[in-house]
C-alpha cells in the first residue's frame, strides 16, 4: 500500500527547491519546531505545503516570507501549534512503534554484523556465527541511544530557531552529542564483558520483520485514511 | 496599553466566516478582502492559524486547486455547521456592537 504522506512529502521536496535560500532556510526552521510539538504528523506535511505555496508566491509578488507570516516565525508556529490538530493516543504509540522498530533494530543489525564480523575473524565460518551474546553494555548503550536519540531529536526541533542564529546552542549540542558519543564507547568497553545471555541471531531477526511488517500496514492504512478524508 | 490582538482574534473568525460563505476562496484573497475593508493591519500569518483552527473545527473545509501563479493552491468553503456559527455570530455582534456602542455613548447626549 502507497504510504500518501511519503508521496506529499516528495512533492514538498520538490516544490521547495523553487524557494530562496533565505525562504528555504526560514521553513526549515519553522517545520523542524512544529516536529516538536503534538501536532499531527501528517498536518505538519499539509501545513508545509501551505506554506511553500505561499512563500512562492510570495516570490513572485518580490516579497519575502516575513512580509507574509511577520518577523516572529516561533510565535506564528505557536499559533499553529495552538490551532492545529493534537495527535491522538493511536497515533502517539505508532509513531513510537516506529521508533522502536526502526531506530532498535538499526541498533540491533548494527549489533549482528559486529559480531558476524569478530566471529568469523577469530574463528572462520562456524555455527557460532549464528550465537549473539548479549552483554550489559549492549543493553546499557541500547537504552542510552534511544534515550540520547530522542533527546537530541528534542532539543534540535525545539531548538531550531536558535540553532540558526546562536552560537552557544551550536557549541551545547556539539558538546552534548560529543559525551553522549563518549559515554555509549566506554559503557560498551566497560560492560561487553559482562554478558547476560546468548540468543539466536535468527530470533530478533523474526521479531523485527514481524514488528516492521506490522508498523507499516497499520501506519500506512493511518496515514492513507487520514489523507483521504483531510 | 490597549491590548487589540485579544478583540481581534474572536472577530477576526467570524469576518472569515462570512468571506468565505460569500465565495470560495484562497488565504492571500482573504487576507485582501479583509484588509479592504479595513483590517490594514492583518497578513497572511495572522489568518492562517485561524484558518487552521475554523478547518479543525469542521467550520471550513478545504481542497487544493491549481492557481495560475504555479503552486496549488488551497481552496476553502464553508461548511453547514459554519454557517450555523456564522449566523449566530452575526447575531451576537449586532446585539454586542449596539451595546457597546450604547456605553460608549454615555455622557455624549
């Protein structure tokens, strides 16, 4: 099933190559915010094209953006943020899913090729190629990536008016992406020893494809129902 | 000082409401008829997030058409619930404006 946010979402690609630098990077900004809020996804896409519409023709009447929202773009996203549509609890717990499914199994594949790897130089092509131990460290940078992920996901989307400008919020997010970095190395250095079990690399592979399976027929069938009846 | 943004919002919809039941149109053409008839302040970033809310309330609803200038554009048309609302808010501010007008009368006569 076609997912028609993705095909929305390739159309603003499209369109948003005629804007200006200047214009480009102002609705960078103001979607990357309305990212942060409990907006509907799929409304954050409808607004995107609202807004590139207007800023070319905004273009073309040899205005630019702020002459069509105002100066204040945090405070015209936050009337959007007040007036727009809330995600629901559906909607909350599949975008987390897809989290789950796509950010945990990027870490997982991550995890399965290293050991493959280690294995097989140690060891040639044995039957233990098959055998993934799971060690505290995996566990703890597991939680931390995600944790730190959404983090970084907040703070940049909430953020994103002042990473523009500021050089303080620039250097705070290097620096904290640099410890948390750091931080997930030396918990794998530290904890790899210490293993909590052994599993079947087949077995997370089943669980993600089922999980994935299952994401995307629901988020897709979402998605398609909501864009028909907006 | 006089705070108008609060008086405005509240009537701002309800103006919105009887442009678009007038004719179905596009946020730039609100924006121009609005400000035709006096509202020489406003642009498109203060109607849009109240076209946002009309359209979430099911007041308005909308489709995208072509527009000559290139990209699409987005169409709104009232719906029956708002022109329940409309009526009711054409009827709350006759009652409101002759009120208010009565008031700021006093002492005039």
């Amino acid at each position: 099933m076609a997912n028609l946010e993705k095909t929305l979402r390739k159309e603003n690609n499209l369109s948003e190559k005629q804007l200006t630098k200047e214009n480009n990077l102002i609705l960078t900004d103001m979607i990357v915010y309305l990212h942060s809020s409990n907006l509907c996804e799929y409304d954050i896409e409808i607004i995107r094209k609202e807004l590139i519409g207007m800023a070319l023709e905004a273009q073309l009447r040899e205005e630019g953006l702020s002459t069509v929202v105002g100066e204040d773009y945090k405070a015209f996203c936050d009337e959007l943020i007040k007036n727009g549509r809330k995600k629901t609890s559906y909607e909350t717990v599949l975008e987390f899913l897809y989290v789950v499914v796509f950010g945990g199994g990027a870490l997982f594949f991550y995890e399965i090729i290293k050991n493959i790897i280690m294995v097989v130089s140690k060891k040639g092509l044995t039957n233990s190629v098959l055998d993934l131990p799971i060690s505290w460290g995996f566990v703890v940078s597991f939680v931390c990536a995600i944790l730190f992920a959404y983090g970084i996901f907040t703070f940049v989307s909430k953020n994103s008016f002042e990473l523009t400008d500021s050089k303080l919020h620039k250097f705070l997010f290097i620096v904290g992406f640099t410890i948390i970095f750091v931080g997930i190395g030396f918990s794998r250095y530290f904890f790899d020893r210490f293993i909590l079990s052994t599993i079947n690399i087949l077995i997370p592979i089943a669980i993600w494809i089922v999980g994935f399976i299952v994401v995307k027929i629901l988020s897709d069938k979402h998605l398609n129902d909501l864009a028909r009846t907006h | 000082m006089f705070d108008k943004s609060q008086l405005m919002r509240g009537t701002l919809e309800g103006c919105i409401l009887k442009v678009i039941f007038s004719e179905v149109t596009y946020g730039y053409e609100i924006m121009e008829k609005l400000k035709s008839f006096g509202f020489s302040d406003i642009s498109e970033g203060t109607i849009y997030p109240l076209l946002v809310r009309l359209e979430k309330k099911a007041l308005i609803s909308s489709e995208f058409r072509p527009s000559p200038l290139g990209p699409n554009r987005k169409y709104y048309f009232i719906t029956g619930d708002g022109e329940d609302m409309l009526h009711l808010f054409e009827e709350y501010w006759s009652s409101l404006s002759q009120t208010v007008n009565r008031i700021l009368n006093l002492g005039e006569n």
